[in-house]
C-alpha cells in the first residue's frame, strides 16, 4: 500500500450557491411527524451544532455543516486519514498502488459495499468502478452531462485546479479505477481522503436522468455512509436514519437528529437541560459551566485549523501591502486569546497552524505596536480611513465567537484612527456576497481534514482559489503559486519543507492574510454517551456512538 502527501479543503464558488440555495430553502421532502425528545433518547441522540445546509453533496460545499458534518454520516471516500495517526488508511479503496511513481494510481476497491435504501431510490447492485469514475468525472469534466447540474462548480477540487492535472479516470473492471495524472502529485491521494471526494452512486444518478430530475442528486443524497438521510427541515433540525446494511457493520443508534435551531447559548441550554446529547463546538467561555457539571464531559484536541483576518488586496489601499502591515500592528492578539479562546488556542505565527510538519519554526507573531500602526498610516496619507469587516455570524471550530471578534478589531483599529463599520454575512450567503470584491476586511477561517500543508496554501491563497471563491484575500502572486507547484512536484520532505518555507515567507512579506489563531477543537456531551470521536481533521462517523444504560447512574 502506498501513502502519500498533501492537501484539502474550505470554502466555495457560488454560481452552484444560487441553484443550490434555492434547492435547499425548503424541507427537501415530506417527512412523518417529528417524534418527540424522549422518543429520541431511546432510539438515538441528538447533536447540536450551528450551521446551514447549502446542499447534501460535499463536493458542491465550500466548508460548513455539510463538509465537517454530515459527509462522515452519509458517504464514504476512497481514503480515510486516521485520526490518532494522522496516516492515510483504506476505506472503499481496500489497497492502491502507483506503477510508475506517480502519474498512474489504482486502487482496488472492497467488495459488496451496499448503498442506502432510501424513500427515493432503491439500489439494485453494490458499489462498483462505475461509482467511483461517475464522481470523479462529474468534477473534472465540463463536457459530462452531470457537471453543470446544480452548477458547474465545485470550490475545494476547483481551487486545486483538481481537473487541470487529472488526464482520465477509468474502470478497468468492476472492483479497480485508474486515475491517470499529468504530472506527479504528491498531495493527490489526501485529496482522495477528503470529504469532498465523497463517492456517489451512479445507479442513481442514470435514474433521476431517466425522469428528468437530476437535481434531486444533491438535495437527496444516496450515499454507502452509515446513516441516510430521513428528514430535513431547514434552520430546524436533520434526522439521519441508521443505514443497516453498512459495510462496517451496522450503526449502534437506529437515528440522529441533528439540531440546528438554536446558537450560543441556546445550544448550552439544550445540552444542560438534556434537549441535546452533544454539543459541537461549544464557546470557549462556557467551559467553566461545562467542566464543573457533573453531568457532562468535554472532550479537547489539537486542530488542524487557522482563523485569519483577510485584506481584500483587489481594493486600494488594501492593495498596498504597506497599509496590510501597519494595519496588522494594530491587532492586539493576546486580547483575542484572552477574550475569545479562553486558553484554548494560541496566537497564530503562520497560516498553517503549529501542527503541521511545514510550519516555520522561524515564522514571527505581527507586533502589536498601536502607535507605530498609526505613524505608518499617516505617513501613508490614511489618517481617516473606513473599511468594512464582513464577519460570518455562526460559531466555528476555528473561532467560537466570530461577531464578538469583530467587535474587537473594531476597537483595535480606531485607536489608530480607523473606522470599521461591521457587516454580519450569513454562511449560507458570505461566499454570494464576497464574488461582487465589495468588502475590505473578511474575518474567517479554514479547517482541514488532511495533514498536508498543501491543503491550507493552495484553497486559501492561490491564484485559481479567487476563481472558485476560497481566496477570500483575492491575492494573486505568480511566483508563491510556482513555489507551491515546485512543493507539490517532490515526493522528499525536505524539498517540500524548503518550498513550504519560502511560500511563508512570501506571505509574511505580502501579508494578503493576518492569521490570528489556531484553535483546539471542543466538543461537549452528556455523561451517558460512548463512542464519540473528535478528530484534528472534522467530525468522524457517528457509527460507533452509543447511550450507556442510565439506571442509577446518573450523577
């Protein structure tokens, strides 16, 4: 078995937004009546997280709900990365080989793994080669006749330029695909073991081409994950009904329900009051509530994750990396972690989080020096400047509490005679919004499920990443993309770690990006839960969950 480098994920290209918007804003079908809380405590359990559901496909996602969430529930991918380990594992792809260093992989996929029986489609047959060169061709092909359904776009693989260095993808028989590259990859197979390169069921898609309903493919998902999708009720709740055929073997819960009615402090209620079992990505400043409840149990992990402040280096005078920089020496990072994170991150040197085996060891916090900010701002002749902070209102693993950041950037920046003017962008709409380049400012973030550090440099920064929406800085430099090219060109790590290097030095010389923190990823849950799986990378299948019997041991 051979594993290999780099790479994933973030946020998307909306010409796909505006079809899958519209197919997402109302209940994506009839559903039987809601059962009630207590009837969900003895069939399942119910996890709480904010977030929108844009659509049920992950390779049409930016980021959010979908791509951290439900893609571990309702698919599965070729490759998987341990969580403990950080390795590529097999997951539909039992084994894979390359024959010739990298231009051609094979992978050997697991016999009779079944699809989900769903009120909209019954499969006939198991997954095949014919699945998996389906999903790959809807991708990298603008000619096939599934690519432009829904839109043409798909923002992680279109901000790697995934198609431009796949040559084919074929069958060679029912249990074995042949990727074919143009050139060496040494990210390639982390991209195989993202959400995003969840594999869907080509039986189901020949069907809804039959009636004429094709857009049904990504609003109601057929998946060989462990639960399927049961019912959806936008802004409410998803309730994921056990897949009982699962390849793994069957699911301990017969359901979730996935609640996303509440936010803040409205989760925590929940969770105290047992309304929620798990609580995902609960505040940094409930942690003293959660820890002192008997009750309850949090789990803490390293997270491969960075939130930024990003200049819109299109619009003047951001697009003048010396008004980037006297800007930076503003922020007071040491407040945020103070303020937001509570002990639970540390103040970001780089854009890829310390973890990761490329970080800069040499890489320098930006100095917080409020007077020297506005001598550089005046000398630049921006003495009364107003800039718009366009911030996400929902809670992320990488900042717990985005509109509170805001407020103190906010405050940062007028101290040094700057006039931010907030504007809060729901998830559903930022990317929509940011395609018109009217913003300044975009306090965000990114989260990967791959320890490559291609994942964090290429969807964030590159010159392909503006056309597909994950570029939030729309900065574009020739020679960073090449330094990137030459990293993803070597299969040896120290050529990689050089290149990487140097692609952080640019960055710190260009600054398109203030990067802030790198955050520890949290989750809360009620003290009769087992199974649960936090990993670095996102959440990790429900499969495993299970409720301990409660009889005379509740605290």
């Amino acid at each position: 078995m051979v594993t290999k480098t780099t790479q994933k994920l973030m946020r998307g290209i909306l010409s796909s937004f505006l079809a899958t918007l519209g197919l997402l804003s109302v209940p994506a079908f009839a559903a039987p009546p809601a059962e009630s809380p207590g009837d969900i405590r003895q069939s399942g359990f119910v996890y709480c997280v904010n977030g929108q559901v844009n659509t049920f496909n992950p390779q049409k996602a930016g980021s959010g709900l979908t791509v951290d969430t439900l893609a571990a529930q309702l698919y599965d991918r070729l490759l998987d990365v341990d969580p403990y380990t950080y390795r590529l594992v097999p997951e539909l792809a039992e084994s894979w080989e390359t024959p010739d260093d990298g231009i051609t992989w094979r992978f050997r996929l697991r016999p009779n793994v079944q699809f989900q029986h769903t009120r909209w489609f019954t499969p006939t047959r198991a997954l095949n080669a014919d699945d998996v060169v389906f999903s790959f061709q809807r991708i990298i092909d603008p000619n096939h006749p599934w690519h432009n359904v829904n839109g043409g776009s798909y923002p992680y693989f279109d901000s790697l330029q995934f198609a431009d260095n796949v040559r084919s993808v074929r069958k060679l028989d029912n249990r074995t695909v042949e990727f074919r590259l143009r050139q060496p990859d040494a990210s390639f197979l982390w991209h195989l073991a993202t959400h995003y390169a969840s594999v869907m069921s080509a039986e189901y898609a020949a069907a809804l081409e039959r009636s004429g309903n094709q857009e049904e493919m990504d609003r109601e998902p057929v998946g060989t994950g462990p639960f399927r999708l049961g019912e959806y009720r936008a802004g409410q709740y998803i309730r994921l009904l056990r897949h009982d055929a699962y390849w793994r073997g069957k699911p301990q819960m017969p359901q979730v329900v996935i609640d996303l009615g509440s936010g803040g402090t409205g989760r925590l209620s929940k969770l105290l009051t047992g309304e929620c079992d798990v609580l995902a990505w609960p505040a940094a400043s409930q942690l003293t509530s959660l820890r002192d409840d008997p009750r309850l149990r949090l789990t803490l992990r390293p997270g491969m994750n960075i939130a930024y402040l990003a200049f819109n280096t299109h619009k003047p005078p951001l697009d003048n990396p010396k008004v980037r920089h006297a800007l930076a020496l503003a922020i007071n990072n040491q407040r945020l972690m103070q303020s937001i994170y509570y002990g639970t991150a540390e103040t970001a040197a780089s854009i890829l989080p310390r973890a990761s085996w490329a970080y800069d060891n040499n890489a320098k916090i930006t100095e917080y020096n409020p007077d020297k900010a506005r001598a550089q701002l005046k000398a630049l002749g921006l003495e009364n400047l107003t800039l718009k902070l366009w911030v996400p209102t929902s809670s992320q693993a990488w900042n717990p509490s985005p509109l509170k950041t805001a407020e103190l950037l906010q405050a940062d920046l007028a101290q040094v005679g700057v006039t931010v003017d907030i504007v809060p962008v729901e998830g559903r709409f930022q990317e929509a919004r940011l395609m018109d380049m009217n913003h300044d400012l975009t306090l965000a973030g990114w989260s990967t499920d791959s320890n490559d550090p291609d994942s964090f440099f290429r969807p964030l920064l590159s010159c392909a990443a503006i056309r597909s929406q994950t570029n939030y800085a729309h900065w574009c430099d020739r020679d960073f993309d090449g330094v990137l090219q030459s990293a993803l060109s070597s299969q040896q790590l120290a050529y990689r770690i050089e290149a990487y290097t140097r692609a952080q030095t640019i960055l710190a010389e260009q600054l398109p990006v203030l990067p802030l923190a790198s955050s520890l990823r949290l989750q809360a849950y009620r003290y009769d839960m087992k199974g649960l799986v936090l990993s670095p990378f996102g959440n990790a299948s429900f499969a495993g969950v299970s409720r301990e019997p409660t009889e005379d041991k509740q605290p």
